[in-house]
C-alpha cells in the first residue's frame, strides 16, 4: 500500500519537493561564478546537510528491525557511495561545463536507466511500451544535446560536461535499482538519512585525500549558496519527495516529477540567463513525454 490521499491534499508537498531538487543545478552555476571548484562546494553541501541527517537518523529508528542483517548495513554503505557520493561528484564536475538546464534534461533520463539495468542485472525484461519510451526520451536527449553542440563554439566541454552528467544519472540508477530491497526494511526516512551519511564521509574523505583547497579563503556569498544546497534543494526536498511518493503513489508522483527539467530552465532563465533555443524546448518536452511513460509503466 502506498497509502494514496487525494492528490491535491499533497499536491503542494509534491510540487516543492521537485522544485527544490530542481534549483540544485542553479544554486551550483551561481557559485561557480564565485572561482570555487566542484569538490570544496559539494563538501560545504554536505557538511551543512549532514547535521540534519544525523538528527533524523537517532530519532527515525528503522521500520523493521528484526527483518535487518548485519550484511544489510554494509549494503547501505555501497549504496551510499554509490547513490549520492558518486552520483553529486559526477553531477557537480559536470556542471562545471554545462549550462544548468541541460544538465537536468540529461539526469531526469536516470527511471530509463533504472529499466536497463533492470533487464541486465535482474533479468526484468522491460514491455514494448517502455522500449519505445526509452527511445522517445533518448532521441529528445540527443536533439537538445546537438542543438547545444550547435551553438558551442568549443565542443569539447560539452560532451565532457554532457559524459559526466549522463554517469551521474546512471550512479544514480544503479543506487535505485540496489537498493529496492533495502527501503523496506529501514523505511524511506530512516534509509535516506543512513545513505546521505555516508555520502557525507566518503565527501570529506574526498576532500582529505585528494584536495589541499583552503575552504575558508572563497567570497561569503559561496557559505551561503553551500547553505542554499544542503537545506533547500537537499534535505528539505528529499523529506517532501518521501512524503509525496508515500501519499499520492510513485505513477502519480512521476506526473509532478516531469515539472522538474522546466522549473530548472525556468530557475536557470531568471538567476543564470540562460536561454534554450526552440528546438531545444520540444526535446525537453519529448525527453519529458518518454520518462512519464516509463514512470508510469513502472507501477
């Protein structure tokens, strides 16, 4: 049971959970601005966020106790890793090269990717509706990439830019897809805490290993925009996210989840200037169409 309540009585929950997830590209770009580089910034990302997570992780207690192993919390720190440390690393290198806009367009394909590892890993042959929204979403993906490689002077950036974003989506997939059979288990609250904590310490052992950045030398504005990340496009969303999933059902919810791509190309329009081209806009909307599809089939 995903315990449904009429839509509109969590429509509001649902619509600023996926806007705030939305803005994270943005707040990113805007700090960017600021000569900071993508390791520091996901590092004051998650060290704002990680107090939170903490809390909610001593007072959430897992769902079902007895039903969890040992072996079970080694998963959650894979999963961890995987899903939200790998999957922002690869998202916040490649927003070093890309506008905002594209980058969510690329990342809101990560449910197609969800159904190809399926089929390779757990054998769940997707139906013929979810191949033809498969190839809907990818060919509006390559009619927004073209048209952004079109107007680049230099294409390079973009296909690195582009590379790395499609590997954070895939990161991600893979983390949706191994870490179904857990969720149950933890409950969504509980788990979610218990990953972003461990996303947290592979971020700081990042940071110690591999970067010697003096993080108190960057412009206020930078500790802010970091706030910005951890509280409104992190923590707060991934809450709302769980809340509306669990009341109005993932079809439902994968309905409002498609305002994603145009709340960022809208954020994105306002804070960054950016501009999407015509052809550029009826990709989104193919790429959009297809995710919907498979969302929906999925249920």
């Amino acid at each position: 049971m995903t315990g449904e309540k009429p839509i509109y009585a969590v429509l509001p929950i649902a619509i600023l959970g996926v806007v705030f997830f939305s803005a994270k590209a943005v707040l990113v770009k805007m700090a960017y601005q600021y000569q900071v580089e993508a390791i520091p910034l996901l590092l004051f990302r998650m060290m704002f966020a990680l107090p939170v997570y903490l809390a909610v992780a001593i007072v959430k207690r897992p769902a079902y106790p007895r039903d969890i192993q040992k072996k079970d919390y080694l998963w959650i720190v894979v999963f961890g890793f995987i899903g939200y440390y790998l999957a922002s690393l690869f998202d916040f290198l490649g927003l070093e090269y890309i506008k905002a806009s594209l980058e969510r367009i690329i990342l809101f394909i990560y449910p197609t990717l969800v159904i190809l590892l399926s089929w390779v890993f757990l054998k769940k042959r997707p139906t013929k509706l979810q191949v033809w929204a498969i190839g809907i979403s990818y060919f509006g993906i390559l009619v927004t990439f073209y048209e952004e490689l079109e107007m680049s002077g230099d294409i390079m950036p973009v296909l690195l830019g582009g590379s790395l974003v499609v590997l954070s989506a895939l990161t991600y997939a893979g983390y949706i897809v191994g870490s179904g059979w857990l969720i149950p288990k933890f409950g969504a609250v509980a788990f979610t805490s218990y990953a972003m904590i461990i996303s947290s310490l592979c971020v700081f052992l990042h940071f110690v290993l591999f970067d010697r950045t003096d993080l108190f030398g960057y412009p206020q504005e930078v500790y802010w925009l970091g706030l910005a990340m951890a509280m409104l496009t992190t923590v707060i969303p991934s809450y709302l996210v769980s809340v509306a999933i669990k009341h109005m059902g993932a079809a439902n919810f994968s309905v409002v989840g498609s305002l994603g791509p145009i709340s960022t190309i809208v954020l994105a329009n306002i804070f960054l200037d950016e501009r999407m081209t015509l052809v550029q806009l009826l990709g989104t909307i193919v790429v959009i169409m297809g995710v919907v599809v498979i969302s929906k089939a999925k249920v």
